[in-house]
C-alpha cells in the first residue's frame, strides 16, 4: 500500500502512469502507531544492528546491540578479566573489546546515505575518521572468547579481526565446564544454548545444573547469563543478585546478574 501511494503520488507529478524501477534505489520505511503513519527515507541502508565485522555466524548468532546491552547492564569497566565461555560468533566479547577501545558502532561499515546525494560530499567520511580518531588503544583489557565448538572459535576469530580488537581478544576452544580463574578477578557474560536452535530443552536443562556446579569454583567472579529459560535459577542452583527481562530477537529472555559474593 505504502509503495503504490508512492507511485500515484510520484505520477502524478511526473505525468506518468507507470513508473520503470530501473534508476537508483531508496529505501522507504513507514511507521503505524495508532491512527498515526510515518514514512521514512531509509539512510542506514544494512540494520544499524550490524556493525559490520560479521560475515558469518554461528546457528544461532546473538545481535551486536544485544550483545553490547548485556555488557553495559553487567556494569563492566574494564578492571576485571572478561570472558565469555559460550561465544558462538564471538560477539560478546567483541562488543566489550569495542566499548574499551571506544570504538564507535558502523565505523568499519557503509551507510545508505552516503550514496543518495543528500548531504556534503565528505559527511560520513568525516564522522568515520572522527570516531577512529577517538579510539584507544593503550587499554589493559583482556578478554576471552572461547567455545567447544571449533568452527566458532574460527568466526569469532575472524570477525574479532575485522573489528580491530584481535590484539585484546583471545580465541580458543575450551569446555565451558572446565574454565578456571588463574587466581585473578572476572567477569563471565554469556549466552548459552536455550534447548531452541542449538540442544534440546533437557540438553540445555542439564547444562546448566553443571554450569551452576562448575562456576562455584570460580571464587569471586561475577557472572552474567542470558537465557529465555525461567527455571535457570533452580536449575543453576542459585538465587541471582537481579533479573532483567530482555527480547533476543522475539524471543522473550532473563539476564540473570550474580555479582555478590558467594
């Protein structure tokens, strides 16, 4: 309906009755709220979601905008040793590495608008070289992405790269249930499988029952889980510091926070 107002109203002034599709393209987004509709000339082009570093993903990839709200809801600084045990594509931990080296989200990507005409010549190349100007790079962050899958392991690897954080991030493969603390701080945000895409229902049940007796042992870390499971408590066997509901997608999820001592 919104395209063929479009085409009436652009005929109209045009004195055409049909319109060829052969010229450049923008994008137009509508709004409906209420009794209200608004349209949008799109000048993101690809979802602001994605910021450009990953090619490829896993079965079941987290959003980068997701990924990098859990990593501000965990109130992480960067004092404490990072590390996502989960990883798939690697984009929790590279969504961390970013917001230490302050790296803007879209500075490694394109936009629509660059290519519609509308604005000074050098606008987005200027604000890119702005933003890389502004970023960090004498941060002591450290993290770890790691995951039992190696194929994961590969993509986060590679998309870590392309992000420009591959120097503070490492990736390996390693079993979630065997990780230990070295002796120092941490801090585990993670996603793990929620019996969906990735295990059954009672596959992911039980994983968590050993993650809840796994991570006893990681005295003083604290740790974040996102799952859309909302048994995870009984099932990890402790009662988390707080909850946040969050929307993977659609899909309705808890972040359960253990920040206190055990």
């Amino acid at each position: 309906i919104v395209k063929k107002a479009a085409v009436d109203r652009l005929g109209a002034n045009y004195g055409l009755s049909w319109l060829p599709e052969t010229g450049a393209t923008y994008q137009i987004r509508f709004s409906i709220m209420k009794d209200r509709c608004e349209i949008f000339l799109d000048t993101s082009g690809v979802s602001l979601h994605k910021r450009g570093y990953r090619e490829n993903a896993n079965l079941a990839p987290l959003h980068e905008t997701m990924a990098a709200a859990m990593v501000n809801l965990a109130r992480y600084r960067g004092r404490d040793f990072f590390w996502d045990p989960f990883c798939g594509s690697g984009t929790i931990a590279i969504e961390a590495a970013m917001l230490m080296k302050n790296i803007a989200p879209g500075a490694r990507r394109k936009f629509a608008g660059e290519k519609l005409g509308l604005f000074p010549e050098r606008s987005f190349d200027d604000a890119r070289d702005a933003a890389i100007a502004a970023e960090r790079h004498d941060t002591a962050f450290r993290a770890r992405a790691t995951d039992i899958d190696p194929e994961c392991v590969r993509i986060a690897g590679e998309s870590a790269a392309r992000a420009g954080v591959s120097d503070i991030v490492e990736c390996y493969k390693a079993d979630a249930l065997t990780i230990e603390t070295g002796g120092i701080r941490g801090t585990i945000v993670t996603n793990p499988p929620y019996g969906e895409r990735l295990m059954t229902v009672s596959e992911a049940e039980q994983l968590y029952r050993n993650m809840g007796r796994h991570f006893k042992t990681l005295d003083r870390w604290q740790i974040y889980v996102l799952t859309q499971n909302d048994r995870f408590p009984s099932l990890y066997g402790r009662r988390p510091d707080k909850v946040r509901k969050l929307y993977n997608g659609m899909i309705p999820c808890y972040f359960y926070q253990f920040f206190k001592n055990n």
